[in-house]
C-alpha cells in the first residue's frame, strides 16, 4: 500500500469526494481527511492510501501542482519523518534558548 500526502483540496469536499477523485488514477483502499479535534472542520490536507504504486504514482503526476476550484493542489508520498506537528511540539530547527543572567555591574558598593 502507497500512502500519498495531499493539501490544497477544497476543504468543503468529504472522504468519498477525496476518494472519488482519487480513484481515476487507481485503486483507492482509505481516504483519511485531518480535521480539528475541537471544531470537526477539516485541516486542509488528508491521506490516501493507494493499494498500487503505479496509480500513485500518476496521481503524484497528474495533480501536484494542478489546480481544483481555484486551488492550487499538492501531493506527494507521505513519509513517516514528516507528520503535521501538534500545537504543543516545536519543529526540530528550532533552538531553545536558556536565559542569560545579565553581569552584574562592577562599580563598587557604596559604604555608608
């Protein structure tokens, strides 16, 4: 089974829209639209599982780049390194900085 990553679809169209649209390139097995875990409203990308690399493959072909309701369509192989990121995770560039104490001043005391 070939997963394919897509983004850019309508974000009105459902699993068996996805699917239908899909299924002219090859044999579709799952369709999994992302949504919001508090709204239910799609994220704006989803998963097809594709059950031969041939038809994925002419997908990837045919639609990344292409254009469906005035949207520009992208779609690619999913790979397991690169999964959407959860609100509370931070990209694996990004640093954490500790914060630095200010030298204290040298100016001698004054004594009373």
């Amino acid at each position: 089974m070939i997963k394919l990553f897509t983004v850019g679809f309508p974000k009105e169209m459902d699993e068996a829209a996805l699917h239908t649209f899909f299924s002219d390139f090859g044999d579709v097995a799952a369709v999994k639209i992302i949504t919001d875990q508090e709204t239910g409203f799609s994220k704006g990308y989803a998963f097809v599982d594709f059950l031969d690399e041939v038809g994925a493959n002419l997908a990837i072909k045919e639609l990344d780049g292409s254009t469906l309701e005035g949207r520009t369509l992208g779609v690619r192989l999913a790979d397991k390194q690169s999964r959407p990121r959860m609100d509370n995770e931070r990209p694996h560039q990004q640093r954490s900085y500790e914060k630095v104490r200010q030298p204290k001043s040298k100016r001698p005391r004054r004594q009373l």
